[in-house]
C-alpha cells in the first residue's frame, strides 16, 4: 500500500470513528432531553449509561409495537366526570378516594391501550410518552401502596391526589389526532 492510500484509508477510519463517536453522543442527548428526570432514573437502576439507554430503547420498541391510542371525546367526558367524583370524595373520605384514583388510572390506560397488569412495567410503558409524569405516578403509587400499609398521613394522600391529576391530565386531557379513528357513535353524529 502506498503512502496516499494509507492517508486516505486513515482518514476515512477517523472519519468513521467521529461519526460512530457523534451518533453515540447526539442519541444520548436526544434520550435525556426526551426523558428528563427518568433517563437518570434508568442509569442508576441500570447501573450505566449504556444499559440504561439499551432498555429505554427497549421500552420505546415494546410501546411502538402497542395500540396506544388516544381516548375518544365521549370516553375523555365519562373521565372528566369521573376524575372530579373521586376528586370530591377526597375531602369527605381521603383514603378511599387515593385507592378510587388509582384505580380510574388503571381504567385509563387500559382504554389508551397500555397493558395494565404489573406496575413496573406500566410505568415503564408510560414514560415513552407521558416522561414528564411518570415520576409523579410513581411517587402516588408508592403513597397508595403506603396507604394500604397504614403508614400515610393526609398530607401524603393530598400530594398523591396533586401527582395522580397531573398524570390523568396528561393521559386524558390528549386529543384524538387527525385521522385516528373515534368510536362509531360519534361517527354516527358527525355525518348527521
């Protein structure tokens, strides 16, 4: 090999190795920007950046491969209407109400079309495109299960209602988008 076939076969191997070095760098970027707080979360159960970016783009292959889809008007209405029931039960009976809105959640993402049946793996669902809640929906799910143990005073179940809403209105508060499909009751009503 010649002199100027090594430079440029040296120069295509660095240019080779900055690029794979840029793409590394620019998808982690784009994975902490995207999931905030649960990016740092999934290092350190995951024990390293590169597990922890392996399984967050694990989670973003298992939920691509989901129906979610967003709830229809009428199904956001019985919601609504359902969130402020157990809103209002919270100042008669607290703890019955923590128990009620976790339970309407659960409804919730089960119509979205999340799987609901092991918590870890709902939250983990959620954070592909609910990041900015799912802490919330952690910390309320960790007072409810304190709650059932007995170890939750008001204040804890109050700060599980505020972190609860937040994820329900995130979850139901989501439009259907142009073209996706609504029930056939409301197709019904827009052609008449």
């Amino acid at each position: 090999m010649d002199a100027t076939t090594m430079i440029v076969v040296g120069v295509i191997l660095v240019l080779a190795i900055a690029a794979a070095v840029y793409w590394q760098f620019d998808r982690s970027r784009r994975l902490r920007a995207k999931y905030g707080a649960e990016y740092s979360r999934t290092v350190d159960e995951a024990g390293g950046r590169r597990q922890a970016e392996a399984e967050l783009h694990a989670r973003e292959k298992r939920v691509h491969a989901l129906d979610i889809r967003p709830l229809s008007s009428a199904d956001r209405g019985r919601y609504d209407d359902a969130w402020r029931r157990v809103q209002a039960e919270f100042v008669d009976d607290p703890k019955a109400a923590i128990t009620d809105a976790d339970r309407l959640l659960g409804e919730i993402m089960h119509a979205r079309g999340y799987p609901v049946a092991d918590f870890e793996q709902r939250a983990a669902d959620l954070s592909v495109e609910h990041a900015d809640v799912v802490e919330n929906y952690r910390t309320a799910h960790a007072i409810a299960e304190a709650h059932a143990r007995g170890e939750a005073d008001t204040e804890d179940l109050r700060q599980a209602m505020i972190h609860y809403r937040e994820l329900f209105e995130d979850l139901v508060g989501e439009p259907p988008r142009r073209g996706d499909s609504v029930d056939q009751e409301e197709q019904r009503h827009v052609r008449h």
